[in-house]
C-alpha cells in the first residue's frame, strides 16, 4: 500500500495521508481520553482526536514540513485550540519531561525510521497508563515507511489494523 496525502473525505479539510477508515478509527480511540500524539504535521489528525478527547499532547519538531504555523491556525479554525498542548520538538527530547501525565492514547506518526520507530514505542509503553490504554501506530505496512512494520513486528503483533494504523490494546 502507499498512502498519499491529499484532503480527505471525512473531517476537517487538512492535509494528511490517513484514510477514512483510518481516521474514524482514531476518532474512536481518542474519545473521552488524554491523548499523546507523536508526529502531527499540520494537524488533521490532531483536530480529529481533539475534538473527542479529553486533552491532547502533540509532539512534533515541524521542521521537516515547516507545518507548526499552519497546524496553529488549523487548531484554532477548529475551535479545539484550548484542548491541544502543543509542544515543539523532537520526541526523543520532550518524552522524559510528560512523566507526570499518563496517556490513555499515544498516537505515533511521527519519525518513520526502525530506530526512531522502536524509541518512540519503548516510550510510549512507559507514558501510557496501565490498565485501558492504547498505542496506535500510522504507517504499518506502509512500503515507503518499512520501519515501523519491521520495529513492531520485532514488538509484537497488533491487536488489529486498520488500512495501515496498527493498534495495541493495553500495550504495557
């Protein structure tokens, strides 16, 4: 599969690669939770779960895209700006600083490369709360992104996938 970013069908009219299944999905996992998203570009994703969730964390540098000022404008557009705590930078720098919050979400889309991918998973397992969470992960299966199925498949397998968004019920 290769996914290719466009405005979808479903949601708010911003630019991502997920697909309509894939989004509704999130949607779901998000609702009534603290989500911690890893990768949010300019934020279609962001808005989709911030609009059901309790809170959400977004961690993303924004310098491969250049995405921060179009993902604030697209946060406040939505109405879901007071909702979203978003943090600049890489996540292998701003996971250590979220230990006082446990997620019943983590979104991971982010650095698409095996290390990167296995980091951001080892993180995830250690931020997530421990009973009723859940880690989903975008790109799996992905043939331009063959990091992520190889750092999950070394995991373990997924609970169930979506298109390509693997998802980990009670991961820890």
């Amino acid at each position: 599969m290769y996914l290719t970013w466009r405005v979808p069908e479903f949601g708010p009219s911003i630019y991502t690669s997920l697909t309509t299944d894939e989004a509704k999905a999130l949607r779901q996992l998000a609702q009534g939770r603290n989500v911690l998203e890893v990768g949010a570009a300019y934020g279609y994703s962001t808005v989709l779960m911030a609009e059901v969730a309790e809170s959400v964390t977004s961690v993303d540098p924004h310098d491969a895209l250049n995405s921060l000022a179009t993902l604030n404008r697209n946060l406040i557009d939505a109405k879901v700006d007071d909702r979203v705590d978003v943090r600049v930078g890489r996540f292998a720098d701003i996971a250590p600083t979220l230990f006082a919050r446990h997620f019943g979400l983590v979104f991971i889309d982010g650095d698409h490369s095996y290390e990167a991918v296995k980091h951001d998973l080892e993180w995830a397992r250690k931020l997530v709360k421990p009973f009723g969470a859940v880690i989903a992960l975008h790109d799996y299966g992905e043939e331009s992104c063959p990091g992520v199925q190889q750092a999950l498949d070394e995991w373990k397998p997924p609970t169930y996938i979506t298109d390509t968004l693997a998802v980990y019920s009670d991961p820890r």
